[in-house]
C-alpha cells in the first residue's frame, strides 16, 4: 500500500474514509499493484488524472517483482530514458533526450536531491517520472521532465517485513521494512538495506549500506509533524566503461561496435571504487486547515560525499598526431591500429585515471499550500507555495608529480586475464581543492485549476525564480600560493504552465498543455569564463494526452503525443570560444504506459515511446553537428511487465526491457544497435508470513552498451539469478 495512500487516508480520514475504503477494495495500489492513481510530483496529493503531463508512477509492487535494487534500474521500466556513461558514480539520465542528473532533476519527497550518488530503492513506496517541461513546479532544469522518489511513511498500520536474497556473483542483500506504532496517533519506521556481490552482472562489485529512519507523530490530526534521517554508504567498485572498437583497420566510424566480451569481465584496477555517502536530516510539518485545505512545510539538510578512483580502459594502439606523425606505444610497439581482426586474448588494454573527489551539502526549505474552493461561481484548485536553497560543493585534484604529487603506474592488462587483481595505492595521491561554488537561491509559484464548464478545467502556473552561483577555482600549483579564478552567476527567470482538460466522466481525462522550462549555465556547479553569467536556456514543452481508466478501475491507461523544443541551446562559438544560446534542438513522439489487471489473476504493466522526430536545428559542427540526430534518442524505448497467478500459492511472471538504436554523445558517427533484454519470476506463497521468489534477469545473457559515451561505454548486466524470502510479521 503506497504511503501516498496511507497519507490520504489519515490525512482526509474524518471525511473521506468510507471513499478510500471503497478504492482500496476495487483497485490495490502500492505494494499490492503496479497500477497507481495519484501522485505528489505536482506538488500537493492529486489525482493522476487532473494533472495535464505524463506522469508514470513505477509501485513498490514492480519495484519488488524485478529486484530494481537502485534507482538506475527502477528507471529501465520507463519509456524515454537513457543513460549516458559521462563520469559514472550517479544516475546521468536523459528523458526524451535531455538531460535530468546534471541540472539536478531528481526530488525526494518532492525536494531536490542532488546527483552525485548511486540511490538504492530500499526505502521507497514508488517513483513518479513527469514528463515535458516543469521548471513552473521546480525551478531551474526539468526540460526532460523530473523525477521523484517518495519514501515509505510511518502509518497506523501495516506489517513488519524483511527480504533476503542470494544470486549470482555471490550476491547477498537484506532488506528491513519495520513499521512500529508508538501510540494511537504517532508511529516510526525504519527501512534498512545491507548488499554485497563480487559483480553486479556489469563488472562492479557491491558493498553498500543504508539506513532511513521516520518518526510522524500527530498522525491524522490537525497538525502534524515528522521527523526523518536519512543514511546511505556506497563503497563499490566501478567500471568506468570499455572502448569502442572498429571491425577492420579500414572499417567506417558508422561500423564501430561493442567488444565481443562477457559483460561481468573487468578490466579495472583492483584498488578502484566508488565510494560516497548521502546523509539526509528532514523535518515536515503539515498543517490542515479543513479536509481540502492543507499547508506542508519541509526542511531538509543534506551532506554528500564522493571519492571516485576509476580509470578507462583503452584498447593499447600506436597514436598519431595532427601534423601526421606516428608514436607507437611501448606497451604494445607491433600495434599500429586495435580493431576485431587482430582483436585477440592477447590484445593489450591500457587503464587511465579518472579520480572524481567532491563534497557537497545542502540546505532545502519549501512550503507549498494546497486548497479547493468555490469563487466566481467556479471551483479552483489552488497550489501555491514558496522555497529557498543553498548549495556548496568543493571539488578536489590529484596533484602531478611536478606540482609536488604523487601518481601511482598503472599496468596494462591482456583481454585474456580479466579480473587480474592488479593494485595500486590510491592513498598516496596528494589532494587539492580545485573549485568550489556556492549557489543561493529562492522560487515562488502558483498554479490554478478551474472547472470553467461542467467536465472541462483550465490549468494555469506561473513562477518566479532568483539564483546566485559563486565559483570559484584554484590552480594544482605546489607553490601554496593558490592563484584562482572567480566567476559569478545570477539569474532571474519566469516559468509557466497552462492545460486544459477535458473529463466527460470519473474514468476519462484529456488534456492538452504547455509549459516552460530553463537551464542555467551552473547547472552542474561548474562556470567559467566562457559561460558566466550566460543567460540560461529556454526550452518549451507541448503535449496532448489522455488518462482512461476501465469501468471496474483496475486498469489505467495513459497516452500522449509530444514535441519539446530547446529554443535557445549553449554553444561555443569556435571564433572567439565563448559560450553563446545560439543553439536550438528538438524532439517529438509519441507514448503509452498501460498498468493494472486485465483479469484478476493477469497484472500487466507496459511503457513504450516511439521517438521518431529528434534533430539538433542549430548546433556546432564537430559536436552535435546541425542536422544530426541528438545523442541518447534511441527511437523506441521501454519495458513490458506481467504476473498470473495460478493458484492460491504460485504466480509467476515475464517481461522484457528494450532500447532502439541510439548515438553516443557528440555524434562520434555511429550507432549503438537497440537491444532487448529478458526476465522471469516465480513466487510461491507458502503462507501469510512467508513468500519464496526465484527470479533471473537478462536471461539470454544479452550483451549490449547501456551507458553511452563517444570514447567508451558500460555494458548492460549480464544474466543475474536470484532467489529471495520474504518474511511478514
């Protein structure tokens, strides 16, 4: 049962319960179905229907019947997402191929979480994906849409649980979901995760932690309070990504594939890793004026931390540079050009170094306020609210060794010996501070729905945002005498929003809508002076869309066609090498999510975009060429999902997730063919308590590029079996 409906329910629980009560009978949400009615990604509870967007809510049910352990994979089951292999250790997503992590697209609890770790699903109810422009609910960023991860709320009632699951590559994984009722209106929860494997199936090994603790008290009443920690330790290995590689010495760029290798071979050092840490504190007041009346106001502190040791692995090659000279490598001096024909056991692969070393707090505070009245003779819908952020973020080096460092020699590997245990002592770098950026900022907005006539409602949001970045960065120089730069940001930007649906009854809504959204130049805390003070991008959104449910309500369909424009896209201007909003790019298509039971044995959840407009109308030759199809917009996309239940004990299930082709970023020239991937489950009730499931993933051990990039790409996991107990009490 999703905390979304555990809310309303204790929220409107005077004045609405005979209604829930009825909902719940007809139609499971929650950990009880993959179909949902109502979300709080549009700021406030509201119904899926009244909000004129594409919104796709992926349950705890589907979360759980996959084995999505992180946030990365939940997001496969959803049309329209992509990841792109930049820097690795966060989730670098695009939707609809715009970028979501590096503007800081993702929310927790509606309040943005910044995108510098890998998050695990341990503690969450479900995950809400909103399409199309949204800067008009959130502020800077949202082109692609947003993402929100809502966590598991203490409630009144509800069962204790614990998963245990074992798998390939010695993987191990407890999961706790403990709920404790510590008076008539309060109650804690506490959700617990500890993973280990030697491979996660795509070459990274799992060590990680986590630990999310809520109190609520007050629960119901009048005025009501929580208060939430939140603790999550990653310290994983990594995989940085593999090379492309061409089939002949004399093959096109269009030919360049994937190596022909096991997605579980690592080539890596055995002293990289990913570690980082994200602890949250979070304290959330709600007030309730009246059943339809009701002001949140949330506070959140945040400290993150990321140390990165990785290296990309490179095929070893002679190179040669612009004046035509050619230097072969000594680690390999016989190969003059690495491709599939002379690709062998013994061909030769070279580790770099990419250290990613930041840190990172923040400070959240927003109140939005959410009522229904009747003025003018029409019923509105009112959602307004106001917030304020800072963020700071220091970014350290390793210094050279002419600048008084130390850089340990990494060997070279063969493709015949993956796995070869070599170390180097990544302690002995000497670090530095490099930049940091401090960014203020404060938004307000307003939004009203209008019944204007009888089954027709008109949407319309505006809002204000002001921010400020400082930047600043710092030469490696071992002289300490730090000699930096400073650049400055400020902006001041309007969003806005309109829709108009069209509800000719409980179980039908159409819309159509508009809406704005920008990117500024320190959307990833990073200026200079090329881009400070550029003014942001503008991009814009349209979308015509429905929302059906059946006349029995257990199944929804959602359906929309699409165009999102960039209308002003940062370049740089190769004459003067300044950043200019001289871009412009597009993309348009269709989608459909489908979620609920077709017959009470048969669940089905099913999400697909076809995509088949996607252009760069303005660009940079060398880049992301004018004419050309923008990175990561493969035209198909998305995942297929379904249960039976053959008898009081066994329900089993299928699916599968797919990609069409796709180009890495900056159009290197060639195309990453789509793929297909494949999973089962069996589940076997033995009793009330005790549920035994055995799943495998990508069961045709299908090799494919899922993280993209023009040098190197991170293969997809391989085939991972899995066997999990699930134990109520």
């Amino acid at each position: 049962m999703s905390a979304l409906a555990q809310e309303t329910t204790t929220a409107y629980d005077k004045t609405l319960k005979p209604v829930v009560v009825k909902e719940k009978a007809q139609a499971p949400e929650g950990r009880d179905s993959v179909r949902a009615t109502q979300t709080t990604i549009g700021k406030g509870v509201q119904q899926l229907r009244d909000i004129p967007q594409s919104v796709t809510v992926v349950t705890e049910r589907l979360i759980d019947e996959r084995n999505l352990d992180t946030v990365k994979e939940a997001l496969k089951v959803t049309a329209g997402i992509s990841f792109q292999a930049a820097e690795g250790g966060e989730e670098d997503i695009k939707l609809r191929g715009f970028s979501l992590a590096s503007t800081g697209d993702i929310f927790v609890d509606g309040m943005r979480d910044p995108a510098f770790y890998e998050r695990d699903t341990f503690s969450l109810d479900r995950m809400e994906v909103m399409r199309g422009s949204a800067s008009m609910l959130f502020g800077r960023g949202s082109t692609g849409g947003a993402v929100n991860l809502v966590n598991k709320a203490p409630t009144l009632f509800g069962d204790n649980q614990v998963d245990v699951t074992v798998g390939s590559h010695n993987h191990r994984r407890v999961v706790g979901d403990f709920n404790i009722q510590t008076a008539d209106d309060a109650a804690l929860r506490i959700n617990t995760m500890v993973t280990e494997a030697d491979n996660n199936g795509a070459g990274s090994s799992l060590d990680k932690k986590g630990i999310s603790a809520t109190y609520r008290w007050n629960i119901g009443e009048k005025d009501e309070f929580s208060a939430s920690l939140y603790h999550l330790d990653n310290n994983n290995g990594m995989n940085y990504g593999m090379p492309w590689i061409r089939p002949t010495a004399s093959s096109p760029t269009s030919a360049t594939t994937t190596l022909p290798l096991d997605p579980t071979a690592y080539y890596g050092m055995a002293s990289d890793y990913n570690a980082g840490t994200a602890t949250t504190g979070t304290f959330t007041h709600t007030h309730r004026f009246d059943a339809d009346s009701t002001l949140k106001t949330q506070i959140r502190k945040g400290e993150y931390t990321r140390d990165q040791r990785a290296g990309t692995v490179r095929l070893c090659q002679g190179s040669t540079n612009q004046a035509g000279v050619y230097t072969p490598n000594a680690a390999c001096p016989t190969v003059t050009n690495a491709n599939l024909s002379n690709f062998s056991n013994a061909t030769v692969l070279t580790r770099g170094t990419q250290l990613k070393i930041q840190d990172m707090d923040t400070l959240y505070a927003q109140s939005d306020y959410q009522t229904k009245f009747k003025a003018w003779g029409l019923e509105h819908e009112l959602l307004t609210g106001v917030d304020v952020a800072r963020e700071t973020k220091t970014v350290y080096g390793a210094r050279s060794a002419t600048q008084g460092g130390v850089v340990p020699t990494k060997p070279t590997t063969t493709v015949g010996t993956p796995n070869d245990g070599a170390w180097v002592n990544e302690s002995s770098r000497v670090l530095r501070t490099t930049s940091d950026y401090t960014s203020s900022g404060w938004g307000a907005y307003m939004q009203d729905l209008v019944e204007v006539v009888p089954h027709w409602k008109v949407l319309a949001g505006l809002r204000f945002d002001h921010l400020s970045g400082d930047y600043t960065s710092y030469n490696l120089s071992n002289t300490n005498v730090a000699s930096q730069a400073s650049y400055q940001m400020k902006v001041s930007e309007l969003s806005k929003r309109v829709g108009v649906l069209y509800q000719p009854n409980d179980l039908h809504s159409y819309h159509f809508s508009a809406a704005t959204s920008f990117n500024t130049s320190g959307d990833a805390y990073s200026l200079g002076a090329t881009n400070a003070n550029i003014p942001p991008e503008q991009s814009v959104n349209i979308e015509l869309g429905a929302k059906l449910d059946t006349e029995d309500q257990r199944f929804t369909t959602r359906v929309a066609v699409f165009r999102s424009t960039k209308l002003h896209e940062r370049n740089t201007d190769p004459l003067v090498n300044l950043v200019t909003l001289s871009g412009k790019r597009h993309v348009a298509g269709a989608e459909i999510d489908i979620a609920g039971r077709l017959t009470p044995q048969w669940e089905i959840y099913a999400s697909y975009m076809w995509m088949p407009v996607a252009k760069i109308d303005v660009g940079v030759a060398g880049s992301e060429g004018q004419g050309t199809r923008p990175s990561n917009t493969p035209y198909h996309s998305g995942s297929f999902w379904n249960t039976y239940q053959l008898n009081a004990q066994w329900r089993v299930g299928a699916g599968i997730n797919f990609r069409g082709r796709q180009t890495p970023i900056r159009n290197p020239g060639w195309e990453v063919p789509s793929w297909v991937t494949a999973d089962v489950m069996a589940e076997y009730k033995m009793n009330e308590k005790v549920t035994l499931k055995a799943s495998v993933s990508n069961i045709t051990n299908k090799l494919y590029a899922d993280q993209l990039y023009s040098g190197h790409y991170i293969p997809g996991a391989g085939r991972l079996v899995q066997v999990t107990g699930s134990f109520k009490f």
